[in-house]
C-alpha cells in the first residue's frame, strides 16, 4: 500500500481502469488489492496496528485488524485519487482553511517552513499552494524522491513544487535558510524522523519520537512554522488545513532542545487531534512508539560522544 | 570602536559558546581541542540541529551571517574549530 509496496504493473492495471471506468471503477480494483495485501502483508498490517491499536485501544485484536483493512483502502483511495490528479484526468474539489493566513504569510519577504505528515493526501494538498506564488522545497531523501517526484509532478513545466535531498552535513542548514529568506517554503516530514535528531513526544496517549530539525531551521531562520493538514471528506472532495502556525523563538536561559521538544510537542498533540476526527487518514507506517532514539531527552545535557 | 579579536580570543569564545549553547556534557571548554572536528564520528559528534544552533552563534556573537554561503564552503568552515575560528577571523 506505500510506495515500496507498489509495483509497475500494479499501477498500470490502475491506470487502465482509472482511465476506462473513472474513479469508481479503479476504487472497485482497490478493494481487491487491498485484501491481498491485509491477508499477506505482515508488514504492513504490523505496523499499521502500532497506530490502530493506541488510536482505537478500546478495541480487541481482531477489530483492529478489521481497522487495518479499512485503513488500508482509506489510503489506497488516496493513491489513485493523486494519480488522477497528476494525470489531470479528474479535477477534485479543495475545501481550504486557512486562507488568510496564507495571504498573509505570501506578502512576506521571507518564506516559512511547512510542516506535513502522512495523514490524508499531503501530496495532493501542496498544489493548492500553487496560488501563493512561492516556489515549495521538500527536504527529502533520495529514495523517496521519485515516487514524490511523480506524484507531484514535479519534473513537469511551470512546477513549483522541488525537492532538496539532505547530504546530512551543515551545508544542508545553509542552503535551506537561504532558501528561506529568499521566500521559499521548505517543507518536512513532521511525523518521522528518517534518522534525522529527535525529541520525545507523547502522540495518540503513548511516548513517540519526533523529528526537530523543522522547529530548529525556523527558529534560525526567524520564520513561521505552517502545518499541513490534509483530509479527504467524500467522493472528489478534500479539506486542507493550513490554520495551525508557530513562530519558534527560544526563550533565553531555557535548554533550547527542551524547548524544541515542546514545538514537536504542540504538533504531535496537533495530529492526534486531527486523527481522533479522522482515524482512517493516518498513513504513518512506521512504529514511531518504539522505535525512538532520543539522544538528549528533554531537559539533559548531552553526551559528546555521539548520537 | 572594539579592537579586534585575536584568532585565539575567538577560539575561546567558540569553544565557551559551543558547551554552553550546545548543552554538551563531558567536555568542557578547556577540554576541548583547538583542532576538534565538530561533525561525525571522528569528532564530538555534533549532529544538523547543532549546525543550525552554531549558524545562530555566528550571526549572534560576532555578526556572521551564513546564509548566503554555497554549500560546499559551507561544509569546508565547519570541518574543525579552528577551521571555523580562522573563518570568524576573516570575516568578522
């Protein structure tokens, strides 16, 4: 149901019937797909319970692996509502809040830092900010790239929307503040730290690490923080959500990495809130309760020797 | 007007400025070497957010701002302290 977990021809049948039969006739495969992968996919199912079983814990095993089916086709609607997107085959309806606050935020000199996570259709969400006239830079690993890259048509005449593949040495903080005070929006993966420094967070009533290099840039950089909260409501409908800011600006005498945590905190409880509304939009399938590595951890001086 | 630092003035003050900001333990500003590489495993370790926090250092303590560096010379100012303590110098 991720990126890895799809396949050329997977995607051409899909194209086939999105083509031939419209969005309903591609869902209808969907369902098919799905299964296999809820029936096969141990992965998948695996980790997609470590977000099932915090949001739902009233739940016994076997409706939380009924959930995972749902939620497998809740993304897999997704898919193929950004592939006919991108394909420009159907036209979706964008609910936007938040507006004035984007207004407000294009009339500055300086860019901000978009904050997304894999709740709902981010991809789809960000051409929305195609009407702001600031080009969108995703900090993102090369390996991700090309599927985001297709997916946002980034390669495509009059794109906005860049990537940035961190090479993981300072120069990567220099050329994304840059990027920043010229106007650009630098976008990150709020929910996921892909090996980048972390805080620990309480997300969905349990410890999870988050990432904190957003809160950091922007705090260097004197820019807002935007979260990106992108949900789809029906048949051919979205709500975006832009109407969560910070301004990070560390208080004086306080250990700054405390101070991080509590930004990615503000998010993290931003995100819960946003998946308690709406279960079926969390797409995070990864293990973020368990696998967190907090270097410093709130509140301690840290260790030299490493992180 | 101020005099201008010595380049061993502006080590100290790095070497003060990287424990107290950093909030690094088991080194202390007299421990830390002239020559200390600040990145990866050879060196104390430092990671991105502590990049951005010494971007902060520069602009803050000695009026330096970074944004406008290329990448790569980017990288090449941050190998070491004194690397980065001789750029300071120059460009202070």
């Amino acid at each position: 149901m991720s990126r890895q977990r799809g396949n050329k021809p997977g995607f051409w049948f899909f194209r086939l019937f999105l083509k031939t039969g419209g969005l309903w006739a591609a869902y209808g495969l969907l369902y098919g797909v799905a299964l296999h992968y809820w029936l096969f996919d141990r992965q998948a199912g695996k980790a997609a319970r470590a977000y099932l079983s915090r949001r739902f814990p009233e739940n016994g095993k076997l409706m939380i692996h009924l959930k995972c089916y749902r939620l497998f086709v809740s993304q897999g609607k997704q898919l193929i509502d950004r592939m006919a997107a991108t394909s420009g085959a159907v036209r979706f309806n964008f609910t936007l809040l938040g507006e004035d606050t984007l207004a407000d935020l294009s009339a500055r000199k300086s860019g901000f830092v978009l904050l997304t996570a894999h709740a709902g259709n981010w991809q789809i969400a960000m051409t929305t900010l195609g009407r702001i006239g600031k080009n969108v830079y995703l900090v993102m690993h090369p390996e991700h790239n090309t599927a985001v890259k297709q997916s946002l048509n980034i390669s495509s005449e009059g794109a906005f929307i860049d990537t940035i593949p961190p090479a993981g040495g300072p120069g990567d903080v220099l050329k994304i503040i840059k990027l920043l005070k010229d106007g650009h929006i630098v976008s990150f993966m709020g929910d996921r730290p892909y090996d980048a420094a972390t805080g620990e967070v309480t997300f969905m009533g349990d410890r999870a690490a988050f990432p904190l290099g957003a809160f950091s840039i922007a705090a260097a950089a004197g820019v807002p923080v935007v979260m990106l909260l992108a949900s789809r409501t029906g048949f051919k409908s979205y709500t975006v959500d832009f109407t969560h800011v910070m301004t990070p600006k560390y208080e004086k005498g306080r250990n700054k990495r405390d101070q991080l945590t509590q930004w990615a905190q503000t998010y993290a409880d931003i995100l819960t809130d946003f998946f308690t509304k709406a279960p079926y939009q969390c797409f995070l399938f990864y293990d973020v309760w368990r696998n967190r590595e907090d270097p410093g951890g709130p509140g301690e001086k840290r260790s030299v020797s490493g992180n | 007007m101020a005099d201008k630092q010595s380049l061993e003035e502006i080590r100290e003050q790095l070497k003060q400025s990287l424990v107290e900001e950093l909030s690094l333990e088991d080194i202390t500003p007299e421990e830390m070497k002239d020559d200390e590489i600040l990145f990866g495993e050879e060196g104390i370790g430092l990671d991105s957010l502590d990049a951005v926090e010494i971007v902060l250092i520069l602009q803050q303590n000695w009026g330096i701002d970074l944004a406008d560096m290329d990448m790569e010379k980017g990288k090449e100012i941050f190998a070491s302290l004194d690397v980065l303590a001789q750029y300071i110098y120059d460009n202070a």
